[in-house]
C-alpha cells in the first residue's frame, strides 16, 4: 500500500516562502493530500503578507500561482476524521 502524505497549511507555507523548519518530503511522485481549507489558508495567509506590505502586487500573483501549482500536485480532502488525527499525531 503506499503511503499518503498529509500537506497542512504551515507545511505548505514553508514551501511556498522557502521558511526554515522542517518539510514536507514531496518527492515526484509521492502521494500527497491536503484538504480545501489549506487553500482557503494559505489564500488568506498571502493577502495577510501583502496587506503587511511584505509582498508587492506581483509577488503576491507569484505566491498565489506557487500555491495553485503546489497544491494541484495534491489529493483534495473533504474532511478529516479524527481516527487520522489520532493515527498521525506528528507533524513535517
């Protein structure tokens, strides 16, 4: 069975920013899956840089299409049970 890599939001997000921290090991190829509110965060988490003035208007065109292309790598995710939560109780 291969395994499936769960990508939340602060993960994403270092990718995205390039942030240290630890990673998301996303090899070509892994099986990753993320669920519909990482989008929604890491939209809002985007417009926070720019509204701070820490992103001009075209980084923040960049991060958003760096965002799209990252999270449409991924398996979209409705909902998470808690058994996952409890089964992967760690973090990237």
């Amino acid at each position: 069975m291969k395994r499936i890599i769960y990508l939340d939001t602060s993960a994403a997000l270092r990718v995205l920013f390039d942030e240290p921290g630890q990673r998301a090991p996303l090899k070509k190829g892994a099986a990753v899956a993320t669920s519909k509110l990482s989008l929604v965060e890491a939209a809002r988490a985007i417009e926070r840089l720019r509204l701070a003035s820490q992103l001009s208007d075209h980084g923040t065109v960049m991060a958003h299409r760096q965002a799209v292309a990252l999270f449409s790598r991924c398996h979209m995710v409705r909902t998470i049970s808690m058994h996952s939560c409890q089964k992967e109780d760690r973090t990237f």
